[in-house]
C-alpha cells in the first residue's frame, strides 16, 4: 500500500464490539481474566494496551518495519534504547545531536559505565576511525539541529554491518515520510512523535522501530520492565495524527522551500541553510536518499542585533523551543535549545549568536514570509 492509506489504515480496524470505526482508547490499567491462567492475551496496562498496539503498528508501517515500541517520549525511546548495551561497551554518536540526547548518554548513562565518542558522521570514513574493540552502537542523526548537517545513511549502515555495530538513526527531523533509514540497512529507527509525527503540539511522545527480531525483543522486554510507557489517550492521539502526516509533510515541505528561496540571495540575511537549496553543500546526498527537504530551516542572519529584532518582531510565528507542529516556530538555538554547549564547540559548527532557526508550520506561506521579511527590514 502506498504511505497515505497505510497511515490511515495500519494497525487500524473497526472496533469489533460497536464497529466504531476509530480505535477506541482503552483507558484502563487491568484486564478481567475468565481464570487462572486463561484471558484475551491482555493482563496489566502496561504490559499490553490495544491502542498503543494500534500506534506501534501503524508507525512501524510507515517506517518500512516489522516491530514498533512505543514510549512516553522521546528520551524514554533512547533510555531504553541504551539498554541494548552494558558497562564496559563504546557508543559512537553524531556530533550535533539533539541537546537532549547528548544530556541523557553523557551526564547520565556515561556513569553507568559506557563510554560515548561524538564524531562528524557526515563522512562515514569518521565511524570507522571512532570504532573500538569494545564499540556496541552508533547513534546517528540526519539532518541534524540546527545545522542540518546530512549523514550518508547507506554508508554508514555499510560501516556498522562490516563491524557488527547496532545502527540507530534518529529519524524526528524528516518523519517516516520523506525518509526511511531501515530501507537503508539501519537497525533501528527513533522518533520523538513529539515533533512531526503527532505534528499538533499537544503530546510528549517517542517510539522505536526495527525489523530485527532480537533488537525488538529486547526492547519489547525493557518496555515492560523498566515501564516507560505512553498512556492510552496519548497514544490515541498520536494515531489520529498519523493520518494526516503525509498531507502535513508535503505542506511542510513546501512552504520551507518558498521561504528558503525566497531569503536566498535576498541580501536581507547572509546565509539560508536548507537541504532543499542547490547551494547546501549535500543538496546531492538529501536527494538520493530523502523525498523531501522537511519544514526546518536555519537562517544565519550575521548580525546578532537584527538577529534578536527578528526574534522580538515576529506575529505569525511563535518564539519557542519544539518543531514540527502545524504553527511556524521561530527560536534562537544560541541561547535556547544550545544553551548548554561551551561556545568554543558552537563556533566550530558555525551556531552563532545571529543563527536563527524556523520550524516552518503549514499556515499561508506569503503571511509566514512577510512576517520573516517585516523583522529583517530595521
Ligand atoms: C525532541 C527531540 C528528541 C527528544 O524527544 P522528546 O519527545 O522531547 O523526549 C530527540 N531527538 C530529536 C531530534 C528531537 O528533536
């Protein structure tokens, strides 16, 4: 099937008791059994709940995957995710990540014993140089925040296969809809459905999908025991939203490429950074292996006064932290999602004070450019 029926169908039926034709959110934390030992394979909410079935499946579909495991956010996924390693073991990340993923690996898994290399995965060359007798995993992001910085996912898959590494992708900034590591050679994919997936800046929620059979087990086990699991009506929502991912994506989509060409060359900013433009350095790889370019484009605007007018001026979009929701979102990673990372490292990814980034929403695209454009003119 193709990604729109999928959405609005997978893991979905009508409801076999009233034919309702949304799933139902099954809001309870146990279930009735007939008797000892014999039930409708549902014992206890957090072990089995039919609606975050219901998610898990239908997001695994539209990550081309068998298995999804559902979280109650984004960093839940990635905890339970570094249960796949142990003490002793060697993480190899993307440099840039989400400030958050790095938070969780260095200040709290790092004294649980593993050890973490954050290298420039733009070029695969880099994971191998980073691999050690004891590496386990890499952890990759692509594009990556704000920067938007690609990751060649086939070679890198091609590096960990060569040394039996676990690949991880973080898949939040382009959805399951304009790209799907697992079709790539990936082990497992992590979203924060906190961003496009659920896409209506109402939900904290994460999921991870594979189609390794030992990888879901595991997970599926750490699901359960450690308990980090999303509730019912959070899991109803986020499956209402799935069903307009693809036409949310493709309004995403276009817009950012009106605004990114439109700011390009304008004079009004120095740099527009956006996969979608001829003149970013991997606008070849974004082709090859994304469908789209997504709705997040960062702006250098190289000079910091102008950059915090634009920040103050602005009316159609939001000053705040988050992406991928229907409204435009306007932040300064410098000071906000960044804050934390020593000015020296910001300086060598080019994240300057006047860098600021949109998170482009699905409103009209002329009052989102001239709301950019208003801010810019002092
Ligand atoms: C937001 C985000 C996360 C963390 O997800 P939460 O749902 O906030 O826990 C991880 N990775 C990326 C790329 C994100 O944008």
């Amino acid at each position: 099937m193709g990604f729109s029926t999928d959405a609005i169908h997978a893991g979905q039926r009508p409801d076999p008791t009233t034919g309702a034709v949304i799933t139902p959110i099954y809001q309870t934390s146990t279930y009735a059994q007939e008797e000892l030992g014999k039930h409708k394979g549902y014992e206890y909410g957090r072990t089995q709940n039919l609606t975050r079935e219901a998610l898990e499946k239908n997001v695994a579909t539209l990550e081309k995957g068998k298995y999804g495991i559902a979280f109650a956010s984004g960093l839940a996924a990635e905890h339970a995710l570094m249960s796949l390693v142990k003490a002793g073991d060697h993480v190899i990340g993307s440099h840039n990540v989400y400030g958050g993923t790095y938070r969780l690996f260095e200040l709290v898994m790092k004294d649980f014993g593993i050890e973490y290399s954050w290298v420039d995965t733009s070029d695969a060359a880099n994971i191998e140089k980073a691999v050690r007798k004891n590496t386990k995993l890499v952890f990759l992001e692509t594009p990556t925040n704000p920067m938007l910085v690609l990751t060649d996912i086939e070679e890198a898959a091609k590096v960990c296969r060569r040394y039996n590494l676990i690949s991880v992708v973080d898949n939040t900034f382009m959805s399951p809809y304009f790209q799907n590591p697992l079709t790539f050679g990936i082990d497992v994919v992590i979203h924060s459905s906190t961003k496009y997936i659920n896409g209506h800046s109402d939900v904290i929620g994460g999921i991870l999908i594979t189609n390794n059979e030992d990888i879901h087990k595991r997970l599926r086990y750490v699901q359960n025991a450690a308990g980090g699991v999303p509730s019912p009506f959070d899991c109803w929502l986020i499956l209402r939203s799935t069903k307009t991912l693809a036409v949310r994506m493709e309004r995403h989509n276009q817009n950012a490429i009106a605004i990114a060409e439109h700011f390009n060359g304008s004079g009004l900013v120095e740099k527009v950074i956006y996969p979608g433009l001829k003149e970013h350095p991997q606008h070849e790889l974004a082709r090859k292996q994304m469908r789209g370019f997504g709705g997040m484009i960062s702006l250098e605007i190289g000079d910091e006064k102008r950059a915090r007018h634009l920040l103050k001026s602005v009316k159609v979009f939001t000053l705040g932290e988050s992406l991928g929701g229907v409204e435009s979102l306007i932040s300064h990673p410098s000071s906000m999602t960044h804050a934390s990372v020593p000015k020296k490292e910001k300086e060598k990814f080019g994240l300057t004070e006047s860098l600021v980034r949109l998170s482009v929403g699905i409103e009209d695209v002329e009052d989102l450019i001239e709301d950019i454009e208003r801010g810019l003119k002092i």
